[in-house]
C-alpha cells in the first residue's frame, strides 16, 4: 500500500486516492463476474485512479482469504438464482406468459387460489363499480371536497434522479388548490405526485374522499378499503421499476396507467442494487421476451374501472399516460405480512 501511495504522490496529475470504497467496489465487481481487464478500465474511466494503479489493486483483491472466502455464498446464490430460473422457463411455456391477463369480476375462491397464491398480476373488471367513488370522482371533484386544504406530496422530483428512494426528501406541503392548477395543465411533468408516501399525512385532508370508498368481500378485509393509498398526479408521472413487500390491488379512477412488469423469480436480472429499487430505466426494458442478461417484460395499461393484483416482490415500473386519480390496497382477507421477514433494507 506504501508503494501506491507513493506512485500516486509521483503522478503529474492529481489522483484520486484509492480507499476503502473504492476498493469495496472492486470486491463487489469481482464477484459480479467482471474480468480484470474490464474492471481496470472501467474504474480508470470512472475514476481518476491510474490503470496501473488499479491493476495492482485488482491483484491485491484476487489474492485476499477473505475475498476467496466468499466464493462459496456466491456458488450458493448462483444456485438459488438457477432454481428461480427453472420456474421461470416453466411459467414461459404457460399460455399468459406473455402477457397480463384480464379477468370480470373474479370470485374470492378464485382470486386467491389463481392469483394470490398463484403468484399472478391480473386486470379484475367489475370489483369496485359498486363504490360511489367509482361515478363521482375526478379532478373537479376532489378539488371541490379538499379546497385549499393543505396536502401532502411528492414536490421538486424532477431534479433527482433517485427521487423515488429518496421520497422522504421531497416531501412538502401545498393548497389542494394549487396542486389542482396545475394537474389541469396538458403538459406531461414527473416533478409532482401525491402518493403512498404521502398516506399517513394526508389521513385527516382526505377523510372525506374515502366516504365515497366501499368494500370488496372476501377480497379485502372488512373495512379494509378505507385504510387504501390514494394517487393523485399529472399525466407523465413515473414510478421507477421497484418491488413491493407485500400484495397490492391497484385500482384507478380517472385516467390511465402504463404499467410494465417482471416476475419476482427474474429479479437476478432486475441490477436490484439498493432495497426494492433497480438500476434499470425507463427505456431499458422494453416489452417481449428475455434477451441477454435482461428479463422478460410484460406491459399493461388500465384505466377507469381497472383493478390491477400486483403479486408481491413482483417488478413494475409505472407511467401516467393522463391525469390519474387511483387508489391502492394492502389490506386483504388474507394474511399480506411479507415484510417482517424482509431483512435486506439498509444491507442491500
């Protein structure tokens, strides 16, 4: 270590040192398969480190006990990560493998055998046209029952390009009234969005919406349908490609929603590098068939009337293709308590 300090201190150029995180990185890219050639000039590139540098530590990393050491839990993933993919060519083979099926008012009995234990995103039809919600909500409407009644929402988005993961941080507080203003604007924006971030804030403020809010039986626990996330934004509005720790019921009012998918036994192919988020983007996954080191994408779109089951640990990515008022469930008849045993949040 004393030589590459010294070589860095020679340089005729300012360097960047090589630490702890750096060198983190490396043991991280090795055991992601990366070849030396490849990680020494990547990081060079990324990096102000001179090749020769990182080369050395590159070695330095090959040659440690403690990486070696970790050889055996990556064999032992690998394996789990080939089981998953077994059931992935299994469901291929499957007649709604390629797309998301659209079913009319699905029975309880059938909605958890097919769908919830099936492990199955599905379109339901016919499940809330019964709520008042269901005829009366929109825009003017909302706007009519909240006035200028403070709520909560995401604000400021479009200058973070990890808005969602950092959601806590954008946080603040408008008149229902001027967020209204602007949702009537025909320009696309993903700068501003009330969502399920924002639930616990906005309980009080939208009380009186959820009156409007029925029950779905032997779907949804009793009274569970009150207890729902309420999503309101402009039309180009996105939720980058996460999973979910739990079941959720998607159901939209007003307008429509894009919504792509992958199925949790592909999430090795998902770049899940931090909690439930992925490194992929918006046009990095397309709809169709698996291609080299990218899942199969399915893609929906639902509307007015909607119910989308999204399965948990299931990937989506969604887009508002208009102004969209929509709500979404947890609350099930069945037990939904996924993310108790979730132990990867702030390790991952």
């Amino acid at each position: 270590m004393t030589t590459i300090v010294a070589e860095e201190r020679r340089s005729p150029t300012p360097v960047r040192e090589v630490d702890d995180d750096l060198r983190r990185t490396i043991a991280e890219l090795i055991l992601d398969g990366a070849a030396d050639d490849e990680l020494t000039h990547a990081l060079s590139e990324a990096t102000s480190v001179p090749v020769e540098i990182l080369a050395r530590e590159i070695a330095i990393a090959r040659s440690s006990p403690y990486l070696a050491g970790t050889e055996r839990l990556r064999n032992r993933l690998g394996k789990w990560a080939w089981i998953l993919q077994n059931r992935a060519r299994l469901l291929a083979r499957t007649s709604n493998a390629s797309a998301v099926p659209a079913v009319n008012a699905i029975t309880p009995t059938r909605f958890y055998s097919e769908l919830y234990v099936g492990h199955r995103p599905a379109i339901i039809h016919g499940l809330f046209d019964h709520w008042p919600a269901r005829e009366k909500w929109s825009l003017d409407y909302v706007a009519g029952k909240l006035g200028d009644q403070p709520v909560q929402l995401q604000w400021d988005r479009s200058r973070d390009p990890s808005y969602e993961s950092n959601s806590s941080r954008h946080r603040a507080s408008k008149p229902f009234s001027e967020i209204a203003e602007r949702l009537r604007s025909s320009e696309p924006s993903n700068d501003f969005y009330v969502t399920a971030n924002n639930r616990d804030e906005n309980r009080e403020a939208f009380a009186p919406l959820l009156e409007d809010i029925g029950e779905i039986p032997g779907i949804l626990e009793r009274g569970g349908a009150r207890s729902g996330f309420i999503w309101i934004g402009p039309r180009g509005t996105i939720t980058p490609w996460h999973h979910d720790l739990t079941n959720n019921l998607l159901v939209q009012f007003v307008g429509r929603k894009r919504v792509r998918l992958v199925a949790s036994h592909d999430t090795p192919l998902m770049r899940n590098h931090h909690h439930c988020y992925s490194l992929w983007k918006t046009d990095d996954l397309r709809p169709g068939p698996a291609t080299p080191g990218k899942p199969p994408v399915l893609e929906c779109t639902i509307g007015p009337g909607d119910a989308l089951f999204l399965p948990v640990g299931w990937w989506h990515h969604v887009e508002g293709l208009d102004q969209t008022i929509g709500m979404s469930f947890t609350a099930f008849a069945w037990n939904n308590d996924f993310y108790s045993d979730y132990h990867s949040h702030g390790r991952l």
